[in-house]
C-alpha cells in the first residue's frame, strides 16, 4: 500500500483565559482548547497556560484542567482539607519549647504567665517566670541595666546642685525634671502578664 506523507502543523485552540471563561464554545469529544494566562504587562509572554480537553457537553469554564494523579505522595496529602496534627506526633516539640520558651518542656515547672519587677538593689528590670511547682516567681536570666543610668543621673544632680549657686535657680528644676521623665518611661515596662493556653513566650524586648 502507498504511503502518503504530508508536511503540514496543527494549531490547537488558544485563547486567554479570560476569553475561554466568556466563551460559549462546547468543544467536541477530544477536542483540545489552550488557555494561557497573561503576564503583568502587555506584551510580556503568558505566566502560565493551562489545558481542557472538551466532552461534547460541557462549557469550557465546567471542564477540568489536564492533571495527572500522584502515585508517589501518601494519601491524607491528596485530601481537599489540610490535615491537623496533635502534639505528641510532632518530633522534638518537647525540646524545642524547652530551648525557646524558658521551660515548659520535658517536664519543667514553669508557665506561660511572666512579670518585670524592679530590683532596687541591683538597679534592674528583671524578668521573671511563674513556678507553678514552687508556686513562687523566680528571676531569669533576661533583665535591663540601669545603674549605669542612675550614675548618669547622680552627676547630673550634683552639676545642676553646683551651677545654682552660681546661676540662680534656674537649673535647680534638671534633677527632678530628668529623674522623673525617666521613670515615668521606665516604669511603663513594670507589667504582670497571665498565662494563655497553648501559647509560650519566646522573647520580651
């Protein structure tokens, strides 16, 4: 039997997307239809083009888009909804509260409830954490330094008390003025916070 060979190309269907959504063209049984989606400017090629294949009933907009079924994945990531987990199936949860929250993991004592308190001795804001077990608060190893501020504050004192003999009482306000401003924004850390169920602290600044 002869064998007729001929040098010709098959142009599909192609359309932009939006075109096909507003079309009311039924492709035919087999019939291919290609769908590219536009760049962000004019001109620019398509970010992406998807294919239907028509059944001779359907609208393009009610066909699926060619897809292929995964064999190498398990089944719960195939399901429409995102799966939920519990705590226990989590590797390494237990260490990486432990490492990050302060405690709380792998049988610590300690909560989600935190406060800074002023210690006048030292001249630090220290942070400190709720012991459920000891029932007591106790210090961690976060705080702020402030002696270096309160020596600051001192000299100057003792400068403002030194220039009013000379000048008055224009500068006796300084100290008071200074020292008070300081506090009034210092003291805005001095908070007690409570404990929120599954939520830890992983920094305070």
């Amino acid at each position: 039997m002869a064998e007729n060979r001929l040098e010709t190309r098959i142009l599909l269907r192609y359309a932009t997307y939006s075109q096909w959504m507003n079309s009311s063209l039924i492709l035919q049984m087999g019939e291919t239809a290609v769908a590219a989606f536009p760049g962000p400017n004019e001109g620019d090629p398509p970010r992406a083009v998807g294919i239907k294949i028509g059944d001779g009933t359907h609208y393009f907009d009610e066909l699926p888009w060619i897809q292929a079924l995964a064999a190498d994945v398990y089944s719960w990531a195939k399901e429409p909804t995102k799966p939920t987990y519990q705590a226990t199936e989590i590797g390494g949860l237990a260490e990486y509260i432990a490492a990050h929250a302060g405690g709380g993991g792998g049988g610590s004592t300690g909560s989600g409830a935190y406060q800074i308190v002023w210690d006048a001795a030292s001249s630090k804001y220290i942070l400190q954490q709720w012991n459920e077990q000891a029932e007591e608060w106790q210090s961690t190893a976060s705080e702020i330094d402030f002696s270096g501020v309160l020596n600051r504050l001192d000299t100057i004192e003792r400068w403002a008390n030194g220039a009013k003999n000379n000048l008055g009482n224009i500068y006796d306000p300084l100290t008071s003025i200074v020292y008070e401003e300081v506090l009034n924004y210092v003291n805005r850390l001095d908070v007690t916070d409570t404990a929120v169920e599954h939520q830890f602290v992983t920094q305070v600044s």
